[in-house]
C-alpha cells in the first residue's frame, strides 16, 4: 500500500473566536479526484489552504507528498508548493499581462529570482507553456491579454499555469462558481481529463451538490468546519446526499449547544469510506 | 468640550495669521510701493529678450536633462523603498518602518539644500549636485504614492503566486508591478512636472540650466531683467508645454483621464474634447501549432508598447547627453564627509533661539500668506461654486480666474523671487498668498458643490435669500472642510516658505542656506530639517485632531 498523497489528521483552525476547522481527518490517495462539499463559510477554502502551506493549523497535522509541512523550512515549503497547483474561483490572474505571461509564473517555484516579461524566461519553458496553452484549447490567446479573455477562458489559462507547475496535486477552490454552465462543464471536463491523463491528485470544493455528483470519485462533505459526509460518488444519488446533509441538519440544529454531543452527532452520521 | 476647544484653536491661529501679518509689517501701502518699485524697474530694464537660439537651446536641454534623471533616479530607488514599505510585500515589520522613514526624512529634507550640500563634492558647473537633489528629495512623493498603489492592489494573483511557490521577490514583479506600472509612470510623470518648475529655484543654488541663468541675468539690477522675465517666460512655457506631454502620455499610454485643473491639463481636456481614454483591443491569433507561436505576432499593441519603451530610453539616453554628466567631475573623497558631516544635529555658534526665531518668521509668513488666500479663497471660490453663484456666467468668470491663479504661479513665483530680496518676507507672503488662492479657492469651490442641495432647496421653499441662504445652510456646512483644506495651505506653505526663505535670505532658509554651503556647518541643516519636519507634523497633527472634532 502506497503513502497517502495528502493526509490530514485531526487539524483545527481558529481564526480569533472562529473556529473554521474542527478535527479534520482526509486521506487522499494518489489519482483521486475528491470533492470537498459544503455551503459558503463550511471551511472549505480553509482545508484547501491548509493543504498548501498557506494556512497553519492550530491544531493537528497536514502531510502533503509525504513532508509534515509544519516540519518544512520556507525554500522547502516553496518547493512544494511548487508541486501543487492551485486554481480559484476568481481565476487570480495578472490582468494587464499577456496569457503566456501569465501561465510562465507557474514556472517561478523552479526558477531562481524574480522574472518580468517573456523575455526573461529560457526557450524550454516559452515552449512549455505554448503546449499547456494548446492542451486547455488557448494557443490562438497566446498573446492577449488576459483581461480581455472570457470568465471560462481565463480559468482555463489558470489551469496552464498550474499545469505548468508540473504539479502532482491539483487544489480546486470553487473554480466554476463564477462561471455559466456551459463553461462550468468545459472546465470541470478539462480537470477531470487532466487528472485522468497525468494521474494527478485533485482535491477541488464545490458548493452544488450535482455538480459534486457528476464529476467526483469522492464527495467530502464539511459543515461548519467538521467532515460529516465521506464517500465515494458510486451508485449515490443527489437525495441520498441531501438525506444526509438533512439529517446532520437536523441533528446539529439540537444539538448544537453541547458541543461534546456535536462531535458524536458528527461522528455517528458520517458514512465513513476511507480506502478507495 | 472637544468642540469648544477645536473652535478655540481655529480662532487662534486666525489671530496668529492676523498677527503674523502685522508683525511681518505687511500692509498694503508697503505692497502698493513694492509694485511702483517694480514699475520703475521694468522701465529701467533692458527691453524683455530671449537668449540666442543655440545658447537657448543649450540651456532647455540641461534643464530637461537634469530634471529627466534626477526623476529617473528617484523612480528607481522607489522601487525598492516602496517594496519594504508596503505592508503587502515587505518581508519584515522592521523594514516598513525604514521604508516609510526614508520617504519621510527624504521629503522633508529641500532639494535645494541638497544642491547646495553637495555642491562641494562635485566640480564647479557639474549637473551631478542638481540630479542628486532632485532624485533623493523627489524619493519621498514617488516612493509614498507607489507604496500605496502597492497596498491598494487585487491581492488574489499575487496570493495565487505565492500558492505555486513562487518566492516575495518573484511575487512582487510577476503579479504586483505589472498592476502597479500605470500607477507608478502616472507618478514619476507628475513629479517630473513638479521637478521640472523646480528647476527654476534649484537655479539660485547653482545648479546649471535656465534657473541659473535667470537668477544670473537678475542679479544684473535692472538692465538684465529684461533678460530674467525673458526666460522666465521659456520656464512657464516649458512647464506648460511638458504637462500638455505627460499628460497626453498618461492618457494614451495608461488610460488615466487628464485629472486637476492646472492650466496644462485643461487644455489637454479641451483638446481632446474630454473624450475618456480608450483603450485599443490587442493580440492576435498566430496560425500553426506550438513552435509557430513562439514567434510573437507584431500588434499594434506591440509596437506601440516597444515604441514607448524606445522613446523613453532615447529620452533617458538623450538626457544623460544634454546633462553632460561627468562622474570624473566627483571628488570621491568628500563623499562620505559630505554625508557624513549630516549627523550630529547642532547649532554651530548660534543658539537654540536663533533658530527658534527664524523658525518663527517662516510660520509667520505661512500663516500670514494663508489668512491672506482664505479671505480671498472664500470670496472667489463661493462664486466659483454652482449653488453659490448667482448664474453660469460669473460662476464660469471665478472658475476662469482660479485656473489662471493655479497655473500662473511659476512664472509669478519667479517674478516676485526677483523682489523677495528687496521686500522680504512681505514678497513671500504675497507669492504664497497669489498661489495660495488658487489650491484653497478650487478646494472651496469643490467642497460647496458637493454639499447635498436638501437644506438649500428648504430654505428656497421657506421663501429665503440668496444671501440668507448662503449663510444659513451652505457656510456652516462648508466650514468643517474648509479648516482641513486651510490647514493643508498651511502645511504647504510651511514647506514653501521654507525654500523661498533660501532664495530670499530670510526666516529658517537664511539659516539653512548659511549651513548647506560649508561642510563643518552641516548638522545645523539637520537641526533646522528637524525643527521644520516637526512643525510641519505639529499642523498635520492639528489638522487630523480637527477634523475629527468637526466631522
Ligand atoms: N483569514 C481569515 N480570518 C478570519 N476568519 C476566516 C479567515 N478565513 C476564513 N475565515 C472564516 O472561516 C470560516 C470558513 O471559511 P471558508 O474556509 O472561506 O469557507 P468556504 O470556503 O467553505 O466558504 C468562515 O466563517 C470564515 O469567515
Ligand atoms: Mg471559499
């Protein structure tokens, strides 16, 4: 049996009297693709920070491609989030700059110093980033800027920039939440076929139960911080996910008050599938 | 309580500018003597001329090539300062201090005084004193304004960088300069114009170029006025000419609409109707797979960028020629000494109260000057403001004298620095009051218009004046901004009076001017920098404790 890509364990985040995270346990094993489920404020950007470094846990452990991260030095830490990519609902791209510029960045982890403009990448990684530009379908984008693009257009040169991280991990944080369907399909497609050809790890968060459906092997469903849901997406339906979700509802609506009883409500509800 | 007290300061200072006014002998008899003693130069004068044309030339080019590289040189230190000092990428707590310390120390500090400071480490004649004043002073302005640009930017791409692992550096130059760059050449262009008028009193601190050759031709009493007004004519052109530039480059090049209402941006706005700026759709779809588009199609967007770029590095070459730099003309071992005889602050053989007195005759003139611009402010900006006025017309008339008063000041600055010597502080006062008026009275005229028209149009109900109205509804809630704004002109009359003291020999600039010119007497610069650092904060101070008690 292989190391977990990413594992989890028992992390809690506060932020001042907020507690965004309660005693997380994840394992994510190599290939993947894992849906985190949850309302707006359910904790799921924080999960996914956590899973890159940007966030410290005030309680428990995140081991990511087998490093303890809170072990790792800064340059080291650089170095691994160089090997996981990232994508955002709000594309975050550099808007006055050309699309290839802007897919070069996802190449800086492996550079040393600071680059601005084309010229000052190698011919290798020009050449790189035109083939990530034609696999998300863009090359004809190249040197536009990136502000005139389409809301799908620019998530899809998000995803060249983080293809260009050679990433073994890709973090999804709502990336189609701002986007029309038809685009949402394009790029949850592109995900998913990426993932299925490089054999990468996905970890992405959505908020619409369908979509979580129609494009995980897993669905991890937060509520509040906590994991309540964690399953894989075979043979479940939306009424199947929305009954649990009901009745973790229910039950923490009652019970909130105690939270010793929260944890146990949590607990006895959670459909627990850890192996894949 | 807080109220009373802040109504009690406001009417303190009123007094003190009263006072100051009459202690600095001002009347206007003595203004009405000063202006037939001008009279009676401009008829002995030798009949207003230009130099020669090549002689002209020379002087434009040095002039621009001085002020083009000290800008350059202040645009680049920024960089970095304003890097620490941005709480988005500085790398330690401890270096946002420095950063903001050194924007202050370097602001405060006159780039005259740094021109006459670093005059004994470079050769007579040599341009290096001048582009080191103008670069380090001008450090303070660009490197605040690109720190907060800096601050004020979308912090998503640059998080999304630091998500791949890229480290602060890369971060800031691949995902926070390219958002800032507009911002930053719309800044260096601006302190290139404020640089660029200037020049004209760097001139009286030797620095070569067309101010030096008008303080020359002015200390030729009388005959050589003819020839001072005449190139200080070619300044006010210049200045005029150089904004119509920098602001057509901003608009073009940036898409930032021509803003203020100095003379050379409105006519840039009339010029171009007042279209907003658009913005060119760019790129273009290179045909046949992935070594094809390696080659960068030619856009117009393309050649337009690379077209700036070359213009801007033919200037900055261009410059360096016309500045006629010569790094053999530094004595390098009066370098350190030099900046080392900065430090300690001390008073040489004077005393505290000597400085204290000085000190004091140039808050009077600021005081004084700025009294002197709020009554007339109050008048011309009111009628300049849509719902004071009593029509278009007169409102259009205040409007047009504003923008003459606001854009005149170089070329009247220049005049009246011709009389400072013979009249004093009265000159000062008067120059500050003139430019004075054009600032406060805009600032007026924009408060009153942005008043909400409610009160106004109840008392029109109720059957009121136009005057009763003024006074009942618009005045009172004018006023609160109008103590801000005052104590602004004030703030920048400090500073002002400061430099006009150096050129006229009086108040704290007689001092200052003593000390920058001998190497032992260089920690009483420090001293006296210090004293007026802080009393420029003591105003901002003031200023912030009032408007919180008006607001
Ligand atoms: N940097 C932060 N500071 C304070 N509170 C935060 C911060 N980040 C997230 N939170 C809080 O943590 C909770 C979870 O937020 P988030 O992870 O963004 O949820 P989601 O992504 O599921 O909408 C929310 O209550 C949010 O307000
Ligand atoms: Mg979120």
């Amino acid at each position: 049996m292989t190391a977990p890509v990413v594992s989890v364990s028992g992390v809690t985040k506060e932020f001042g009297t907020t507690r965004a995270l309660h005693e997380v346990d994840l394992r994510v094993e190599q290939g993947e693709v894992v849906v985190l489920l949850g309302r707006s404020g359910s904790g799921k950007s924080t999960l996914l920070r956590h899973l890159d470094g940007l966030e410290r846990p005030s309680a428990g452990a995140v081991e990511v491609l087998g490093e303890d991260l809170a072990a790792l030095r800064p340059a080291a830490l650089r170095a691994l989030r160089g090997r996981v990519g990232m994508i955002f609902q709000r594309f975050e791209l550099v808007g006055s700059l050309t699309v290839v510029e802007n897919v070069l960045t996802g190449a800086l982890a492996r550079l040393r110093g600071p680059r601005l403009g084309l010229w000052s990448y190698p011919r290798s990684l020009k050449l790189a980033a035109l083939t990530h530009l034609e696999r998300v379908g863009l090359l004809d984008k190249t040197y536009q800027r990136a502000d005139q693009l389409s809301g799908g257009e620019q998530q899809r040169v998000a995803i060249a920039r983080a293809l260009m991280q050679d990433p073994r991990i890709l973090l999804a944080d709502e990336p189609v939440a701002s986007l029309d369907p038809e685009s949402s399909d394009q790029v949850m497609r592109l995900i998913r076929e990426i993932a299925a050809d490089d054999g990468l790890t996905v970890v992405c968060s959505l908020h619409q139960v369908d979509l979580a459906l129609d494009w995980g092997d897993r669905i991890v469903g937060l509520r509040r911080g906590a994991v309540v849901l964690d399953t894989t997406t075979d043979g479940l339906n939306r009424a199947q996910v929305m009954e649990i979700y009901g009745r973790v509802a229910a039950s923490t609506a009652e019970l909130m008050a105690i939270e010793t009883e929260l944890g146990d409500v949590v607990a006895g509800t959670t459909v627990r599938d850890g192996q894949t | 309580m807080g109220r009373l007290a802040g109504h009690g300061a406001v009417l303190v200072m009123l007094a003190f500018g009263v006072y100051s006014l009459t202690t600095l002998d001002f009347s206007w008899s003595d203004v009405a003597t000063s202006v037939r003693q001008a009279a009676k130069v401009f008829t002995l004068m030798d009949p207003v001329s230009l130099p020669p044309p090549g002689d002209l030339a020379y002087l434009i080019g040095l002039t621009l090539g001085i002020v083009v590289l000290g800008t350059l040189v202040a645009a680049l230190i920024s960089i970095p300062v304003a890097y620490v000092s941005a709480e988005n990428t500085t790398p330690a707590g401890w270096l946002r201090v420095v950063g903001r310390a050194i924007g202050v120390v370097t602001r405060a500090v006159p780039d005259v005084v740094l021109a006459l400071a670093f005059s004994l480490t470079f050769a007579l004649g040599s341009s290096l004193p001048g582009i080191l004043a103008i670069g380090i002073h001008s450090i303070g302005m660009i490197s605040k304004l690109f720190a907060d640009a800096v601050e004020q930017i979308d912090r998503g791409p640059q998080l999304a960088l630091r998500a791949a692992g890229g480290s602060r550096a890369q971060e800031f130059w691949s995902a926070v300069f390219p958002q800032v760059l507009p911002s930053w050449i719309a800044t260096v262009l601006h302190r290139f114009d404020i640089n660029l008028r200037g020049s004209a009193i760097l001139g009286y601190a030797g620095v070569g170029g067309l101010g030096y050759a008008m303080k020359v031709a002015f200390a030729d009493f009388p005959q050589g006025y003819g020839r001072g007004l005449g190139i200080a004519a070619v300044i006010f052109v210049l200045c005029v000419v150089l904004e119509i530039v920098s602001s057509t480059i901003r608009r073009n090049l940036l898409g930032i609409d021509a803003v203020g209402n100095s003379l050379g941006r409105r006519i840039v706005r009339t010029a171009t109707g007042n279209r907003p700026a658009r913005r060119r759709p760019s790129g273009g779809a290179p045909a046949g797979g992935v070594e094809a588009a390696l080659r960068r199609p030619w856009t117009r967007s393309r050649v337009r960028d690379l077209s700036w770029t070359g213009a801007a590095v033919v200037v900055v070459v261009a410059s360096y020629w016309l500045a006629d730099v010569d790094f053999s003309q530094v004595t390098w071992q009066y370098v350190l000494p030099t900046v080392q005889s900065f430090w300690p602050p001390n008073l040489g053989s004077h005393t505290l109260g000597d400085f204290l007195q000085a000190l004091l005759v140039t808050v009077e003139v600021a005081f004084g000057a700025a009294v002197l611009s709020l009554v007339l402010s109050v008048v011309v900006g009111s009628l300049a403001a849509r719902n004071v006025a009593p029509n278009g017309a007169v409102r259009g008339v205040f409007r047009t004298i504003l923008v003459i008063f606001r854009g005149v000041p170089e070329l009247v600055l220049a005049i009246f620095l011709i009389m400072i010597t013979g009249l004093g502080d009265q000159a000062g006062v008067v120059a500050l009051a003139f430019g004075g008026v054009g600032l406060l009275g805009k600032l007026v005229a924009d408060s009153f218009e942005e008043l909400p028209p409610g009160p106004e149009r109840a008392l029109t109900a109720a059957g009121a004046t136009r005057g009763q109205r003024f006074l009942a509804a618009t005045w009172p809630r004018g006023v609160p901004s109008l103590i801000g704004n005052s104590l602004y002109l004030v703030d920048t009359n400090i500073r002002a009076a400061t430099v006009l003291g150096i050129v006229g020999g009086s108040g704290i600039g007689f001092y200052l001017t003593n000390a920058s010119t001998v190497l032992t007497l260089h920690g009483q610069v420090t001293t006296l920098v210090i004293m007026v650092v802080l009393t420029v904060l003591a105003v901002e101070g003031i200023a912030a404790w009032l408007r919180r008690v008006f607001r």
